[in-house]
C-alpha cells in the first residue's frame, strides 16, 4: 500500500473513490464516505470543503510549483520555468490506479468534470501571473501555461499508460514531443 | 452594425449581452431576453436550448472545423492540420466589441464559465478523435490538440486587443510565437 492511504487524507479519498465507483457520485453521501474509512464526518470535514472536493487534494499543486518559479534563475525562458516547476513535484501525487480509477468517475460526472476543469484554469491564471511577476509579457505568459500544461498531461498520460520513468523524463519526453509537434 | 446582429439569432444574443450586464446573468429571464430583441419566447428556443446557451453561438465550431480536417492532404502533420482548420473560419464569427463584452460576462458567471469550460474540452476532443481518424497516434493527436488550441487562443487574444489583422496572419504570428516559447 503507497504511503499516502496509511494517513488520514489517503483513506477518505481512497473510500470515496471506492463508493463513487460502487454506486456512482450522486448516490453517496459524505457520512458513507466516512464510515467505510471508519472515521468520523468531522475527520472529512477537517479536510474537504465538500464531497466534491475529496478527489481533488492536489490542488495544492500551485503550493508547490509557485515558490520553484519564483526561484527559477534571472532569465530563464517561460517555458523551462513552468518545466522545472513542474518536474519538482514530490513525483505524481497518487498511486497509479488510483489516478486511473479516478479519472473514470471524474469522467462519469459532469458535477467533477466541472471542478476539474475550473481547477485547471484557476493553475493556468496563477502560472500566468507568476510568469508575468518575473517580468514576462502577457502574451508570452499565457501562451507558455497553455503549452506548459500540454506537456504537463502529456507526461502525466506516459506516466498513467505505464512508463515508469522519473516523472522529469517523462516531462522531457513530452517536451520533445512538444517540438516535434510545433516545428512539423 | 455588422451584419450578424440583423438576424434573430444575433438580436437574441445582442439583447442577452446586454441584459446580462446591466443586471447580471442569474437575474436576467429567457422572457426579458425575447422582449428586448422584439421577439417571442417562442423564437429564442428556436434558436437555443437555454439561457445558458445564448452566448455560445460558436458552437458550431467544430462544424466548420471536422470537414477541413478530414480534406486536409494525406501526411499533413497534426498541428498545420488544426491551424488550417482553425484559419478558414470565417474569421472571428462576431464584432470585436461583442466578444469583449462576452468575455467580462463570461468571467463574471460560474455557470457561464463552466459551460464555455465544457465547450473547450469538448472541442479538444473532436479534433483529438479527427486527428486519430487520420492516422495520427492518440499521444501526438492530444498534444497537438492542446497546442493547436494554445494557438488559437493566442492569435484571438491578439484579434481582441485590436490587431486587425487577417485571422490567418494572425494564426501565423501565434504559431511563431509557440516556436519560440518552445524551443528556448
């Protein structure tokens, strides 16, 4: 068992995910969630806002990526600084079945496929404005979070079909393929 | 007056905009939408489904974009393949300072975001699946569909801040821009 579903936080999404696929979304409520990770409501409620919000713990990607930009080297190119951020996360945050489970009942939900979505603009706007912090122009930042979170699901698409290399390969391959795809 | 806003369709979508702002979107009715277009309620569903439905009149995108995709010549890569698509748009489909004004309304709206959200990734997937129809393989068809889109985004935020240029020009200069955020 990974380490992440020892913890408190592991094993309410790890019930979740479990009872949203059982008997999907809608059908479960937080006090089931609960009991099957054999904690209390308030145990959920000390980490989740809502239901909704139990199969997205890594929102706190943008805690961990915006410091890196901030130190990235005076000069480095948009693209590299969104990079290097990026490869420095503690890897992909969750076991690989559990990403995959949980893209499935993302997938069957349009209440979570909105908050996915709206998760991923949010990290787009932030990148965008701490790029332009460094001194990048609007236009450049914003066209970089774009690319740079292309590359970003590229990878993590290798890394969930299987490839078990360091997440930063990964993310060097998916560039690569980024060039292949621009300059062709 | 452009010659959109002549039909129903764009008189329905002048009105909506218009109410929107001056009363924001929740307190604005199908009802006052109609009446301020001197339509019926009867001709607003004619055209769109609901209220929600009113500003993304660009949905058929994607009817204007498959076709060219799919008569794009054989061996074209992934990426020309979408630009030339994206470029024989009839240009951008509505007035500069209609889109403008959409957008503010837009940002301003959960429920418009979400729906102009679930558009995008819809979109992506089209042209994702039409990419793949052509042979492409799925891991190159979804980077180019995240880029190409990159791209596009790029070249109408240009057309917005008032780059008169043709739309292809202006597909050109954002596709010179993704090169030079990807290779440095």
């Amino acid at each position: 068992m990974a380490r992440w579903e020892g913890n408190t936080r592991g094993r309410l999404e790890r019930a979740a995910l479990d009872l949203f696929r059982e008997q999907g979304y809608d059908g479960t409520t937080v006090a089931q969630i609960a009991q099957r990770a054999n904690l209390t409501e308030r145990s959920f409620y000390r980490w989740f806002a809502d239901k909704r919000e139990v199969l997205f713990g890594d929102d706190d990607l943008e805690a961990c990526y915006l410091p890196v930009i901030q130190a990235a080297p005076d000069g480095l190119a948009a693209l590299p600084t969104l990079l290097t951020a990026f490869a420095s996360t503690p890897q992909v945050l969750r076991p690989r079945d559990f990403l995959i489970e949980r893209a499935a009942v993302i997938a069957a939900s349009p209440a979570l496929r909105e908050r996915e979505l709206i998760k991923m603009v949010t990290l787009a706007e932030k990148l965008v404005a701490a790029l332009v912090r460094r001194g990048h122009d609007e236009q450049t930042a914003q066209l970089a979070a774009d690319v740079g979170l292309a590359v970003l699901r590229s990878a993590t698409r290798r890394w969930i079909l299987g490839d078990d290399s360091d997440f930063a390969v990964l993310l060097a391959t998916a560039r690569q393929d980024l060039l292949r795809v621009a300059v062709m």
